[in-house]
C-alpha cells in the first residue's frame, strides 16, 4: 500500500449528525483533499487508472476529495478520510488478474455425448417410420 498522505490537505466544515449543541458551532467535518497531477508517488499510467476508476469523487481541477463526518471530532475525521482516500487509490491502480480459460474434464464431455446419444435414441423411437 502506497502511502501519499504527506500530499493531502484538508478543508473542514459544520458538520451534522451527532454532538448535541457543538454541531452548531464546531467546523467537525473533514474533507480531504489531493492533487492527482502533481504527485511524486505515482506513474502518469496509475494517474490515468486512478482518474478512470474514481472519476465521480474527482473535480475538474484534477483534486480527488473524500469527506468524513462520522466522528464527533475533526481530528477523527480526518483521519478517516486520509484512511478512505489511501484505500480508495490503492484499490484503484490495482489491475485486475486475468482468466485463465479452463477445460472441460474428460467426464463432461463423455457425460455430454452420453446424454446427446440418449436423447437422439428417444427421438428415433418416436418416428412413424420406424
């Protein structure tokens, strides 16, 4: 797991939810925040894959932002979303394992051919003809 956290910034807001009359009052929310384009972790090919797969958290200034508002506290929050985010990339710029076809097995087939002569066999006693 790549760890680019030195690359984040955050941005905080009111956040609802739990935390009686603080919620009014105390910026708990923790938004995230990172630069896709300027980072020194990653090659521009996991850039691309990391722009592909998380298109929708991604805005048009290239920054992927994850918001965290569970906690009651921002320090908690932030925490969070550094975890979310760190998680999200790396899944992203994993590739996926190709299939390896397989074979059928040797039972199959004969089972198969078995089952064709069978159902050949009911149909020819069927036949007027026969």
């Amino acid at each position: 797991m790549i760890d680019f956290s030195k690359e984040i910034a955050f941005r905080t807001a009111r956040s609802g939810g739990k935390g009686g009359q603080n919620v009014n009052k105390v910026e708990t929310m923790a938004e995230a925040l990172w630069e896709i384009g300027s980072t020194a972790f990653f090659t521009p090919e996991q850039q691309m894959m990391i722009r592909e797969k998380l298109a929708a958290r991604i805005n048009g200034e290239d920054w992927l932002m994850v918001r965290s508002s569970e906690a009651r506290t921002q320090l908690a929050n932030k925490r969070r979303a550094v975890e979310k985010m760190l998680l999200l990339v790396n899944q992203s710029i994993q590739k996926p394992k190709k299939r390896l076809a397989s074979k059928p097995s040797k039972a199959v087939l004969e089972k198969r051919l078995e089952m064709k002569k069978r159902l050949a066999e009911k149909k020819l006693y069927r036949r007027k003809d026969w």
